[in-house]
C-alpha cells in the first residue's frame, strides 16, 4: 500500500477514479447521493453568484449541485484521472484544476472565495490541518467553509457491526481504539471493479484544534440522519439513524487582519 502523502493519496484516487465517476452515475453511492450530500446542499442555502471552491471534488458531484444552484464554481482535486471525469461530465461553467489542496493557497490569491465546500473529502487529505489553513487564506473575511467528515466517533481503527443469528440484523456497532490516530483503509465493494482508499482517523478534539488554528470560528456542527423519504428509497441506511456515520463543520473565515 503507497505511502498516505500527497503521492500515495494521488495513486489511490487515481486508480478509484473510473470506478468511483461510474458507480456515483449510477447512484451507486446511495450514502452521499440520498443521504448526506443532500444535506450538506441544503446547508449551503443561497448560493447564486457567489464564488464557491469545492475542495477534493472528486468526479464534480457536488460542484455540480453548487452550479445549478446559480454558484461560480471553482473546484480542484488531486487526482488528475478524477478531473479528467469532471470535465467530462461539465457543464462548461464549472472551472477544476487538478491541486493539492494543502497548496490553495499557493495557486489562489487571498480572499478570491466567499465559500468554499468539502463533500467528504478533507479526512482523504493527508494533512487536513494545512488544508484548513489554507482554505481560510482564499476565503474573504466571513466567508464560509462547510465541510462534511466521517464522524470520528465511527471512523475509529476497529469498527465493526455486531449482527444477529441471521447473519443480516445489525444489533450494534463495536467500536475501539478511538485515540488512535492512523489512516484507515476502506475497501469499496460491489462497484464496477473493487479498489482501496484510506481517510485519516482523529479524534473529534483534533479537528476542532485544526479548526480554531487556522483562525475559523463555528457557526454550526451538524450530525446528519436520513430523512424518512431516503429511509423508503434506501432502507438499508436505517443504521444511519441509530449512530453517527458524518458530521458536519459549518465555519466561518477570519476577519481581515486577523492572525492566521
Ligand atoms: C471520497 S472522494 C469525494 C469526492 C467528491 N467530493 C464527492 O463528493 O464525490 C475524496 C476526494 O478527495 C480527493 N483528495 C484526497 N486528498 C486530496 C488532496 N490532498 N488534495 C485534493 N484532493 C484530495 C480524492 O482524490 C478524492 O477525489
């Protein structure tokens, strides 16, 4: 397995990337498509005319969400064959770039974004805490930042479902080793081919250091559920109403001047 830097996330995503634009096409990935990303769309609220980083945007999932609701998107990811596919798909009107986005900063001049967005995808960056420093940097003053992580009370190094004699029920999920800290892989099945990509697990007191370093203030957290009408469509996210799977960071920029 490559190393969890900048190389070895690249290598990763880039090998996902066919699989992961198809099987999102196909709404495979009922989890983000009828659950969270929903969700993490309505916290956005307006929009329209406002000039939006999407940052780790994968194949353009929710950049696309953001453009139709009328917002300038820009969105940029690591791995070159994932905007390979997202410019593929369009619309024309979304600009990406392939970028780090530990370096946003370096490519973007300060305050070009009034919002910026991560559907799922800092705890993919092998360090979350630089990318916050950087997105602060290209936010105007009182821009936010809405980033949607694993929950770190599920996305421990052991995690597994306690199921019943049917094999099928889940009676509860077993968790351990919370403070460990370590990049957990995690193995997507049942799509077009299998591959592998690790997310950083850290504690809930980790992300909210991160947060308050790079000079954010919390406007909301949020713990998503589904919604009764995902429960009918997809009725295997039932777990998602009993523990935690996403949270969600509603932040504000620092005021100009401020230290960063
Ligand atoms: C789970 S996918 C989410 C993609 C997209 N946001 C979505 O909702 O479908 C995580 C994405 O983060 C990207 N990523 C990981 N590390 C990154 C980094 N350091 N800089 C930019 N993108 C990164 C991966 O290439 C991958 O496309």
């Amino acid at each position: 397995m490559p190393r969890f830097d900048a190389d070895g996330v690249r290598e990763e995503w880039d090998y996902a990337a066919d699989a992961y634009a198809k099987g999102q096409s196909e709404g495979r990935d009922y989890y983000r498509l009828e659950f969270f990303g929903p969700y993490q769309i309505a916290m956005m609220g307006d929009v329209a005319g406002k000039a939006l980083l999407d940052v780790g945007c994968g194949a353009g999932y929710f950049s696309r969400a953001m453009h139709e609701r009328g917002a300038k998107v820009t969105g940029i990811d690591i791995s070159p064959r994932m905007i390979d596919h997202a410019r593929e798909t369009g619309p024309a009107g979304i600009t990406y770039e392939v970028l780090d986005a530990a370096a946003i900063d370096k490519k973007f001049p300060a305050a070009s974004f009034d919002l910026a967005t991560a559907c799922l995808s800092l705890q993919d960056c092998p360090e979350p805490g630089r990318v916050l420093k950087a997105v602060a940097k290209v936010l105007r003053p009182g821009g936010r930042f809405v980033s949607a992580i694993e929950h770190p009370f599920s996305s421990m190094p052991f995690r597994q479902w306690q199921r019943g004699d049917d094999k099928k029920t889940k009676k509860w999920l077993c968790v351990d080793r919370y403070f460990e800290r370590g990049a957990i892989p995690y193995t997507w099945k049942r799509w077009s081919y299998e591959f592998t990509t690790r997310a950083l697990h850290v504690t809930l007191e980790q992300w909210i250091d991160w947060t308050v370093e790079a000079g954010f203030t919390i406007r909301a957290l949020r713990e998503p559920k589904p919604t009764e009408e995902a429960l009918r469509s997809q009725p295997e996210l039932e777990d998602a109403t009993r523990v935690p799977y996403f949270l969600i960071f509603d932040l504000t920029a620092p005021a100009a001047g401020s230290a960063r």
